[in-house]
C-alpha cells in the first residue's frame, strides 16, 4: 500500500470520497505510479495531481483506471458517478485580481475586465453537448441523409446479390 500525502482540510467531502477511492483504486492495481501511467497515457505526474487533489481527473483517466484495474462495469460506473458528484464540488482556484489601469495616456484609460473562461470540468455539460450538437434541425437533417444514403446501399446490394 502507498503512503498517501494527507488531504487538504478544507476539500469538500465529495471529493475527498472520490479521492480516497481512486487512491484504493489505484493501489488495488499494484502499479507504480510511472507504470500506471503507461498502461493509461496519462502521465505520472498527471496521476500524482489526480491522486493528491491538486487538479480534478479528467473522466477518461478514471475509465482507464477502472480497466485497468479490471473493474466490472457496474462498478466502473458507479466511478464515474463519484467522478462528477465530486468534479461538481471541486474546490475552484481563486480568480487573479486585475491589475489596475494605467492612467499613462496610453489606451483609452477604460478599464475592460476579461471575461474569464471555465475549464472543461466546471462547465456544465449540457451546454458542452448543445454546442457539440450543433443546430438541432441540422443534426436531424443529417441523420435523415445518412439514413436515405443506407437505404438507396442496401437496395442496391440487395438487387445485385438477389436480382
């Protein structure tokens, strides 16, 4: 078994769970972190943030943690599950504080705040899948081409092999 480096106090209890089972998890394997990284292309010192909650795993790290480990599917998704009840919860770094505008004459001497964004793990993945999808009237009208050009395949392999 490894010696783990405690957890932070202040980490929120779901992902304190969560952290607690992939270092199980990961010693259920019996690999070295090096060797874990090997067999799931994510690097050791990839798995050493993952595993000390310095930095939120992304999903399929833990996918591959799970078949590596030889996890069944239920409980590979039960995983999963752990994964995004604590992605959700997942303490987020303090915004930087701007600095202040210069009042130099250079600029227009209005301060614009950047509008920051949010990493893949803080976004809500609705919107991620909307935005994926696209217009829904053109991913129904492509669906309906793709079905069409099946179709006119099939009767044309049909009425060769048949006719």
């Amino acid at each position: 078994m490894s010696a783990w480096q405690p957890l932070p106090d202040d980490l929120p209890p779901e992902v304190r769970h969560f952290v607690e089972q992939v270092r199980l998890l990961k010693d259920r394997t019996g690999l070295s972190l090096a060797a874990l990284g090997a067999r799931t292309a994510y690097s050791k010192s990839s798995w050493q943030r993952y595993l000390n909650a310095t930095q939120p795993p992304p999903r399929q790290a833990i996918a591959a943690l799970c078949r590596v480990a030889g996890l069944t599917s239920t409980d590979a998704e039960r995983f999963g599950v752990r994964w995004e009840l604590a992605v959700r919860a997942w303490p987020r770094p303090p915004a930087p504080v701007p600095d202040p505008p210069q009042q130099d004459g250079v600029g227009s001497g209005v301060y614009e705040e950047e509008v920051p964004t949010l990493p893949w793990w803080l976004e809500s993945e609705s919107a991620r899948d909307l935005e994926a999808a696209g217009d829904p009237s053109r991913r129904v009208l492509l669906v309906a081409v793709l079905l069409v050009v099946v179709l006119v395949f099939l009767t044309v392999v049909g009425a060769v092999v048949f006719g």
